[in-house]
C-alpha cells in the first residue's frame, strides 16, 4: 500500500519480462527481431534490433513518417543512413535520431554484417508493418520488391514512400 495525502491507495503490480515481444521477422536477407512493442509500453515506444548482411542495401523504398521519430543505435558494424539527402555513417556506440518527415533509407556498403537498435517514438509502428512487408520482400525472391504493394503497405502504416 502507498500513502497519498488521502489516505491509503493500492499499488498495482505489474508483471515485467525481458523482451516481452521478442519476434524475429525475416525480409530477405535482412533480419527484424522485435523487443518492445507499443502494447509493452502503453504506447510510448516500440524497439528492435536489425541485422544487415554486408553488401546489403534496405529493399523498401526511401521514406519518411510523419508520426514517430526512429532513433538508430549502432551495436556492430556501419551502416550508411542517408538522411534528406545528407550520407551519415553509423557505427558501434553511435546514435542518430531521425526526425518526422525526413526522407531516409539505409545501405550496408561494407562487407561485415551490421546489427542495430531501432526505437520508435512514440510506437507508430509495430511487427505488422515488417511481416506484411516481408512476404513482398519474399516473394520477389531476391529481386526488387512490387514497388505498388510496398507504397500501399508503407501507407497503411503510416509511413509516406519517397518519390522514385
């Protein structure tokens, strides 16, 4: 119980786990392994790690989201950014913030693989975006994706397909 100036009030547990949304979602060769979603953290953020193999560029088109900005944390390897234009490296121990409405998409120019945290805020943005991305990305069996059905996905989850 927890005193407040009136009177007693019950304390509420709550039943925490590590990695309460651990998913993988595979989208070709890359790899998406959710952490935290928007139902873990009553909205606030989602979290996940990528993984990049070397030589590997991102298979949805560039894009922006007005909604949410999208934090990169470099664990291993560098993964190139390219931010309105703007090329920007990141490696182990770097963070760069993305904020709404800026065009971006990334690249793997090196040939070790790259793992990095994503964090959205707040959680616009969930597993279902990438499964459903995913089966585009899979049925193009390592060639381009359906740039319509992409554009139409990214939409949906409220993210804006930068003009080719």
């Amino acid at each position: 119980m927890a005193f407040t100036s009136g009177g007693y009030m019950a304390q509420q547990t709550i039943d925490l786990d590590i990695n309460p949304s651990e998913e993988a979602i595979r989208l070709g060769p890359l790899m998406v392994r959710f952490l935290i979603t928007g139902e873990n953290s009553n909205g606030t953020l989602a979290a996940f790690e990528v993984v990049v193999p070397g030589g590997q560029r991102l298979a949805a088109p560039a894009h922006s989201h007005d909604h949410y900005e999208e934090t990169i944390y470099g664990i291993e390897g560098v993964l190139t950014w390219t931010v309105d234009g703007k090329q920007i490296d990141v490696g182990p121990g770097q963070a760069l913030c993305i904020p709404r409405g800026a065009i971006h998409r990334f690249d793997n120019n090196g040939t070790q693989d790259v793992k990095a945290l994503c964090v959205i805020t707040p959680a616009a943005i969930g597993p279902q975006y990438f499964r459903e991305a995913a089966e585009v990305i899979n049925e193009a069996s390592g060639g381009p994706p359906d740039r319509v059905k992409m554009a139409e996905i990214m939409r949906r989850h409220g993210l804006t397909p930068a003009q080719a």
